[in-house]
C-alpha cells in the first residue's frame, strides 16, 4: 500500500467509526487505563475506540501543536481522558512549549519518538522539565527499522542506567521494540520482535528492578510480542514488576475491534492486523495475571503516573 492509499483508508475508517459504536465491547471487571491513544484527527474517533475495546479512560499522546483539539475532545468527554505533550526536544524553544502545555494541563510528556540519543543533552533538558513539574516521560526506544530507511529512535539504551541514575527525579516510562525485546539476555539484530523463550536476565528486566524511577508501557506490538513469547516467564514477569508496569494500546483500529488500519507500516507486526491491539493484550494480561496484579497494570498504576480519577 503506497502513501496515498494509506492515508485514504486511515480517512475513510475514521469517517466509518461512529457506526460501529454499537458492537459489543468486553468487560475487564474494573476501570482500564489505555496509556498509550494518539490523538485522532475526527471528533469521537478516541472515544470510539475506548468504548469498542472496553477502556473506561485514556491518556490522549499529543503533540504540542494539537493541545487545543485534545482538549476538546476531553470537554466532550468529560472523565474519559487526559493528555501528554510531545516536541521535538532538539528545538530552542522546546523546554517552555513544554512548560506551557504541562502548566496548563498536560499530564505527562510524550511519546518521545526523535532520531536523538536517550543520553543527548536535548534529551537532558526534557528530563529537566520533567522532573521540576512531577510528570512522567514516555520513550519510543526502537533500533530495527519497521521499513527501509526509517532511522533508530532514542538510541544508547544499554547505557541507558547512566540517565536512570544521573535523573533519579524524573519518572520514565520505557516503550517500544528494542525496550521489550530485552526482557531477555538474548537479543537478535535482525529483528524487531523476536519469539521463542526468554533467557533471564535481561536488560529491561534488570533496570525496572534496579531504579524506582523506570516504568514499562506494554502497548503496541512490541508490548503484546514480549507477553505472548514466553508465557511461562512472563506469568513471573508481570508479579516482579506489577508495580512498574502499565498497560496502554498504541493502536490505530478504528473502533476498538479490529476494523480499518491496525499495524500499518510495520510489516513485521502483521501478526496482530486486523485486530484490536487493546484487545488482544488485555486478553493476554487477564489470562496471565492474577486479578489483583492485572489490576494493578490496567488501572492503579497508570491513574497514579498520569493523575486520572475514576
């Protein structure tokens, strides 16, 4: 599918949406945060979504540019959402577009998704602001090109304990390929998702039981591929880390069941088209986890890290 065709289905499944409002949406038995909803471009389209899939509320990621649509979108749906801030943190001007947003009710910042290194002093200065307002930073860490050319985002994560402990004020929420791809020792370099067991002793493993200030976003592929892989090791994984990590979607279906463009661009991820990516992972969460610890996954510990109330 080239550019235009992509863009013209993305179009014409979010113009779709509403209609499909009426399927039925699951039950999780309780609230469920979806910590990773990029902000739609056609009113409704976020709330459509969570009321598919069966998410109560969502943290809308938005880009600076986009505060005001996202606030709209949280007056016509008042308690279902807040928002994050993104830019591009190599701008001059990107600490105060930060301050602003969050000063004027931004939640969190991200997703970070620039061709930066995590170690960068543009990155620094976001930890900076991070730190000084009590928000949460949300990091896109991916190394393995989804399609040819796309360059390495947030790079240096094996050195990435140098920042954990140089800004042990700033709250980071790791995401992403390369992040969830080393739950284990072994990790490949031709690959973005890798299957098959885990070996213990993985990096990401190792750095959320070392620094209280790391969290794990388990959206998008990449989140579902590190949970479905082993499930021995990650029914162990889920109750050592329960309180560090959160649950979001990064998904693009139009209505919270699969329909329109779900893994687009990535071919790598066409395990999970057609599908609810929200969906599917909670699924996977409520069969690997006890009812306390999907709990505090799906709920407790995002609405503490991004201040929403149920």
């Amino acid at each position: 599918m080239d550019r235009r065709e992509f863009l013209g289905a993305i179009v014409a499944t979010a113009a779709a949406a509403p209609s499909l409002r009426s399927q039925s949406a699951p039950d999780w038995g309780g609230p469920v945060l979806d910590t990773h909803l990029h902000l739609r471009a056609n009113a409704d389209a976020c709330f459509t979504h969570i009321q598919g899939c069966g998410v109560s509320n969502a943290v809308l990621l938005t880009p600076a540019a986009a505060q005001d649509r996202a606030k709209q979108e949280m007056e016509t749906r008042p308690g279902h959402f807040v928002r994050s801030v993104s830019v591009d943190p190599s701008r001059p001007d990107a600490q105060q577009t930060l301050r602003d947003a969050l000063r004027n009710g931004a939640v969190s910042i991200g997703e970070l998704k620039y061709h930066l290194a995590l170690n960068s002093p543009e990155m620094h200065r976001v930890y900076d602001v991070a730190a000084e307002l009590g928000v949460p930073v949300m990091m896109h860490i991916q190394t393995f090109p989804h399609f040819e050319g796309e360059q390495p985002y947030n790079t240096g994560y094996t050195e990435f304990d140098q920042v954990l402990k140089a800004f042990p004020k700033t709250t980071f929420i790791g995401h992403a390929d390369l992040f969830w791809a080393n739950i284990s020792a072994v990790v490949p370099t031709n690959r973005g998702y890798p299957d098959g067991p885990v070996k213990p002793g993985g990096l990401t493993d190792k750095l959320l039981s070392d620094y209280p200030n790391l969290y794990g976003d388990m959206s998008a592929n990449s989140g579902n591929n590190a949970l479905s892989r082993d499930k021995d090791f990650t029914k162990d994984f889920l109750v050592r880390h329960k309180d560090k990590l959160i649950f979001g979607s990064d998904c693009a279906c139009a209505d919270g069941n699969g329909a329109g463009i779900s893994q687009g661009n990535n071919p790598e991820a066409a395990r999970l088209a057609g599908k609810c990516v929200a969906r599917e992972t909670l699924a996977l969460l409520k069969q690997l986890a006890s009812p306390d610890v999907f709990r505090a996954i799906t709920w407790t510990n995002g609405a503490k890290l991004f201040q929403v109330q149920k």
